[in-house]
C-alpha cells in the first residue's frame, strides 16, 4: 500500500527532516513510527499525507508510492480522499466552529449525497461517544475532546489510509481504549494504518510492526511479538515507553504533612463559562517540595481549574490562598505559572534563547542557569531556533523551562508530556521533582500514569461534576 524508496526531507529552515528513508508498509498493515522527540516522525506522516513539501517547504528527493502510484503525480485532493490525517494538535485541522459541522466538513467538501453525509456523521460521532456534545462550539471543548473530534472527522471520510500522529496525546485511559476499538475495527475492514507514537501500551493487538527512528534515519524495525519481549535496559536505551499497559499506579501517596502550611489552600471552588458550570466545589492543598499530579477523564474541568487558580479565568465562587492570603486574579498571576497543554499559544519571541529570557534580568548567573537547563532538557542544540520550528515534545520541555526560570513558587503545567518519549519523559520527572525539592509546588494535569509514578507525590482526581473524587 506505500513505499518509499531512498527519500530524504529537508526542510527549508535547515532543521529536522529525515533521510534515506526505505520503508514498505502493506494493505491492513498497522505499522508504528517511534523514537525520540523530534526524530523525524511527524516529517514522515507529512510526507505520506502530502504536507510536505507542499505545505511545510523543504526539499524532497526519493520516491514515494501510495497503492502502486507516484504520489508526486497525485493531485492534493485525490490524496486527502485516500489518506486521513490526525494531527498532534487537533485544532490545527478544524475548519468548522461546531462539533458536528466539523465532523461532516470533509464529506462536504467531496460532495457526498445529503443524505449520506448526515448517515456517515451520525455514525461517526456516535463512535467516538460525542453525543453529548454534539452541538457544543469547538471552543468550549477539552482537549481530549477536540482530539477524538479530529478523528471522528477522519473516520466520517472512511480513507483506505489513516496517518495519525499521536493520536493519544491528549486522551485518558478510556478515550485511547476506544480509540484503539474503532482502530481494530478499521483494520479488520482493510484500511492501512500509519501510527507516530510514543506511548505504545494501548496499540497491543494492533499494531503489526514498530519503526524506530532517530535523528532522521530508520535504525530498526521490530514485531509485535519482539517488542514485547524487549527488556527493561533495552526499553530505557532505547527512550520507549511501556509496551504492555499496567494496570496497577503502584504509587503511594503520603498525605501526612504534619505542622507544615500548605502554600495553595482551595476551598469550594467553582467556574461557570457561558452559563455552564465548568467544576463545582473543588476543594485541595498543595504543598511546596510536592509534585501533584491533577486527573481524571477529558471535559471534567481540569485545565479551566488550572486557567482559574493562576488568574487567567475569574471563579465563579470559592476561596484561593497562597501562603494564607487570599489572593485576586490579578494578584494570583504574578504567583502562578500556567503552561498550557497548547504550546502554540505562549511563545511570543524568534528564538529559544530569547523566550527564556523575556521579562527576566540578563545577569551572569541567570544565564548560566538558563544554559543548564537547555542543556537537561536536550534543548541546547535549538537555543538559535524560532519557537515554532520546533516538535511537539520540544515545545513541551521549553514550556517547562520557562515556567522553572520565572521563579514563581507554584507551577501548573497542563499535559507536560503529552509529545515525549520515555527517555525525555523522564528527564522531564526528574527536572520537576529537584524544582520540587527546592521548594517548589508543582501541579501536573495529566493522564499520562508513567509520568504520575515516575514522579509524583500526591494525586487529586477531578470526577465528572468536577469535584474532588
């Protein structure tokens, strides 16, 4: 079903791209591109998509086959009807403002009968447990929602072909079960699928075959069956995560903090967005020197918490202190760090180096302390580069750094390791646990389990009312 032979991708900025690719993958084939953050993955699904070099420039050499023909001497709209895209950041494909406009753009836009259009959106939405939402504005939704709208949009076009790159990032434990539901269905029905991933214990019994690629090239394929037999020291060498899901958190959490004060108190705290209540009555402490990890399943409130307690959005009702004092949202601001699960949205300079340094004194010791911590978060190589031209994860890590130099005493970061491997995942742990231990409160929304074993310290999960479970 595809075929590359000896491409290389460029592209036009000089960073990233991948080279000497040869790959063959067959029809009903579930094949998984891994590796590091940044390796070239995405480039890949770019290429197998058409995006590259016709949207995301560079220069493209090799040959690339979809079903025996040329794709260089396909048009652009033929492709998108034989091969489906699910981005990384789902809201980067929406082009309509309501859920089910956007599910029924695409066959729209081919000119399907009325009739079919209603029949094949229904069907889709209806898959993906949307209904509730189906007449919600994009906006309003989580972005665990807005993900399994981006491939409910897909699926309503039924391509022979899925490309999805990491289609997980965003889902809990039972959005990625039914998204690995329909994909076992699609699968069963003929369709190929192309899957960039880094977590990997939710594709068991899908996928076929694993690729691993680093800094551009293709340095083994494996099995299935081999990869779930890898060990523990070949998993870490390697940066991968779990292969076989664990059903046990295996954490446990102290709530014992004796005499000590905590540093953020929240008491019966409630949000109301457009006369909808968002979360009613959270209560919970934070600590400095803890890591406290913030879940539960996508829509239940847990980054409108996060825009409430660091002053970007107004509660509705309740009380916050930090260090006994209540503070407004203006005043919560300047305490707060929030760094949002959309990376996108809090970049505002050319370069690494310069977003690091906004608004902060340029002594000596600060820059020293900035080059560190590029340096450990495998960041230093791109301090020159704009924001924007870097990965996913790489955008997660210098999110993190920038909340760690702001110096503010209690960070929120919303899904910090929603685009990482195993081997940056747990750096990013380690680098949250010593800010932890110089005094810090650290707040993780998150449903990535490995990260909440690796390194937290307390775990409050937010239920469906938005309560405190």
């Amino acid at each position: 079903m595809i075929r590359l032979n000896d491409v290389s991708f460029q592209y036009a900025s000089g960073l990233g791209g991948v080279s000497e690719i040869n790959l063959t993958v067959h029809e009903g084939e579930c094949l998984v591109l891994t590796g590091p953050s940044g390796g070239g993955k995405t480039t890949l699904t770019r290429l197998l998509n058409g995006l590259a070099p016709s949207y995301n420039a560079g220069k493209l050499t090799g040959t690339i086959f979809l079903n025996g023909k040329s794709l260089a001497q396909t048009p652009q709209f033929a492709l998108a009807r034989q091969v489906g895209s699910i981005f990384q950041d789902p809201k980067s494909q929406f082009f309509s403002s309501d859920l089910a406009g956007e599910v029924a753009f695409a066959c729209e836009n081919y000119g399907l009968p009325g009739e079919e259009i209603q029949k094949r959106t229904n069907h889709a939405i209806s898959a993906f447990s949307l209904d509730d939402l189906r007449f919600q504005n994009l906006d309003v939704l989580s972005s665990g929602e807005k993900q399994k709208v981006a491939i409910a949009s897909v699926y309503a076009l039924r391509p022979n072909i899925y490309v999805c790159d990491e289609p997980t990032s965003n889902l809990d434990r039972e959005g990625s079960r039914q998204l690995a539901l329909i994909l076992k269905k699609l699968k069963a029905e003929g369709c190929t699928l192309v899957i960039a991933e880094h977590r990997l214990s939710w594709l068991r019994g899908i996928a076929d075959r694993f690729v691993y690629i680093r800094d551009g090239k293709i340095l083994w394929e494996r099995s299935a069956a081999e990869m779930e037999h890898l060990s523990a020291g070949q998993r870490k060498a390697d940066g991968l995560r779990e292969i076989i899901e664990s059903r046990n958190m295996n954490v446990s959490f102290s709530m014992n903090h004796g005499d000590k004060r905590p540093i953020l108190c929240v008491t019966k705290l409630s949000c109301k967005r457009k006369k909808t209540d968002v979360f009613c009555d959270i209560s919970f402490s934070a600590y400095a020197g803890q890591v406290t990890a913030i879940t539960g399943h996508n829509g239940v409130g847990k980054t409108s918490l996060a825009l409430v307690l660091s002053g970007l959005w107004k509660e509705k009702s309740g009380q916050i202190l930090i260090n006994g004092v209540k503070m407004r949202p203006g005043e919560r601001r300047k305490q707060i760090w929030y760094g949002s699960n959309d990376t996108g949205t809090q970049f505002f300079t050319n370069s690494v180096t310069e977003e690091l340094l906004l608004h902060l004194e340029r002594s000596e010791e600060r820059l020293e302390r900035t080059r560190s911590l590029l340096k450990r978060l495998d960041l230093y190589r791109y301090k020159d580069a704009h924001p924007a031209s870097l990965s996913g994860g790489q955008k997660q890590r210098l999110s993190i750094a920038c909340g760690i130099l702001s110096e503010r005493k209690i960070l929120i970061f919303d899904e910090p390791t929603s685009g990482l491997d195993g081997g940056n995942m747990g750096i990013v742990a380690d680098v949250l646990q010593e800010e932890a231990h110089m005094g810090k409160a650290i707040l993780v929304i998150t449903h990535d389990e490995e990260l909440i074993r690796c390194c937290c310290d307390c775990l409050i999960k937010i239920d469906e009312y938005g309560n405190r479970a």
